[in-house]
C-alpha cells in the first residue's frame, strides 16, 4: 500500500492505481517494477508539506491496487477503472508503467486539456504498432484536438514528428525554450485556454542526474524543482494526475523516490487549491 493511503475509495479525496505494465518499452525495460518501487519509496517522507502548510495525514487517501494489464488490449480497462474513481468524487491518480497508460486515463474524461512533462515528442503516428508509448502524444491529439494538448520540457523527437506536430497544430515547450525564455508556463497556459487539466509526468522530462532510472534517458532535462512549479501552478484545474515511465532496474531509488514525492506534491497542492476556493 502507498504509505499516504488511509481511506476507503467511498471516503477518499484521492484514489492511487499502479499500472504495472511495459510491453512496448524500446529501450529499458522494467517499468511495471515501478508501482511497487513508488509505493515502496513512499514511506521515506513526512506527511507535513511546510512550505504550503498541508499535512496529508489529514487528506483521504484510497491505494486502488494496480490494474491488471497483460496486453496493450488490456489497458482499455482504464477507462472504465479512472471512470469509478471519478464516479465516487475522488481524484484519480495513476503509477505507471509505461507512458502508453495515459490516452486511455485521458478517455475517461468528458471535458479536459492534457499537459505532458516530456522529454519525448511521443507524436509518432506508428512506433511498434499505433498504441505503444511512442505514440502517445498522438493519439492523446487525435482524442482531443490538438489544441488542447501541450507538451513541455522536449528535447527529442524525428523530423517526421516535428512535421507532423506542425501540421497538425500541436504545440510544444522544448528545452531550449525554456532556457532561453522563448516560451514560458504562461505562454503554454495561455495556448491551452480555459478548462479543466489532465496532467502526465514522463520522469523522463527530469534530467538523469536527477533521475537516472528511466526507460528513455535524455541528457539537459527539467529538475525536480521546475516539476514541482508546474504541479503547483496547475493544481486549481487539476483533475487528474500520472507518473511514469520510471525504470527500477535502471534506478538508485532516486527516480522512484522523486515519482512518491511528486505524488505526494500533487495530493497537497491540489488539496490545498480546493480549501482555498
């Protein structure tokens, strides 16, 4: 069990699902490690976040279990499984696994913007068959419109990616970017427009120095810091949160650490957007 989890899903603000599952993983595989690495890590932190004056320990939280998937056929239970957690009030949040778990969250939503924290492009239109996790980005467009999908932190993508991206509408946040103040997080709120958001964190986007055990490793990412701002900035039109694409065997228990804790971030800072409206 994540060690926050303290309530039933008919009592909880926040319900957490693992999703071990990394069938098409191209690189490292081990990401359906991750759930229990994450849950694992978890009970290294206090449940007071000091900063912005949230103890969890007074937040319902509900341990789902993970969802069983042995297939990319599978993974369409997601819906149905973020659609109860929905039904009961509760936040969903979701320990992946690979990033190809997200376009079937993002489905159970009637009315929602995604913003992908990425290192990858992930807009392929084939990539090992349409749905693997190469072709996330994508497929969340097709779903949605290009419009409301925004990708940040971007450091790797193919020329027919860019193309494609361009074509279509789809707007991104490389790193550079970033760094050099080209686009910033106004700008891409701004882009997306009004309405509620869908989150996905690739721990991918962080630099691996910081998080070394990750499928798809790309040099010159965000710190921790710079995802913690997003999720704070973010968190009064969160609606729904994952993690993933962290790599145990290729891990320190840095990576897995920092995923409990951006966990933990999204639970206190969403909690404390709610109180404060």
């Amino acid at each position: 069990m994540y060690a926050l989890a303290n309530a039933p899903l008919a009592e909880a603000a926040f319900t957490i699902l693992g999703v071990p599952f990394d069938d098409t993983t191209t690189h490292r595989k081990g990401a359906k490690l991750a759930p229990s690495a994450i849950r694992e890590e978890s009970y290294n932190f206090e449940t007071y976040l000091p900063d912005i004056d949230v103890d969890l320990a007074d937040v319902g939280i509900c341990d789902g279990g993970d969802v069983t998937c042995e297939s990319l056929g599978d993974l369409a239970i997601l819906k149905q499984e973020v659609h109860q957690v929905l039904d009961e009030g509760s936040f969903p949040i979701l320990m992946g696994g690979e990033h190809s778990l997200t376009p079937r969250a993002v489905s159970a939503f009637s009315d929602v913007r995604v913003v992908c924290l990425d290192a990858h492009l992930d807009f392929r239109s084939q990539y090992m068959g349409k749905d693997g996790h190469a072709c996330v980005t994508r497929r969340i467009a097709e779903q949605l419109g290009a419009e409301r999908v925004m990708v940040v932190g971007v450091r790797s993508m193919s020329r027919g990616e860019k193309n494609d991206a361009e074509e279509m509408g789809l707007r991104f946040v490389s790193m550079d970017d970033l760094r050099l103040g080209k686009k910033d997080m106004k700008w891409a709120l701004g882009s997306l427009g009004e309405g509620p958001i869908y989150l996905s964190v690739d721990m991918d986007v962080v630099d691996p120095a910081y998080a070394p055990g990750v499928g798809n490793p790309e040099p010159g990412g965000v710190t921790p810091a710079e995802v913690v701002r997003w999720i704070d900035t973010l968190a009064d039109r969160m609606v729904g949160f994952d993690v993933v694409e962290t790599c145990p065997p290729y891990d320190n228990g840095c990576t897995a650490s920092l995923a409990a804790w951006f966990i933990n971030r999204v639970v206190g800072s969403v909690w404390k957007a709610r109180d404060s409206r």
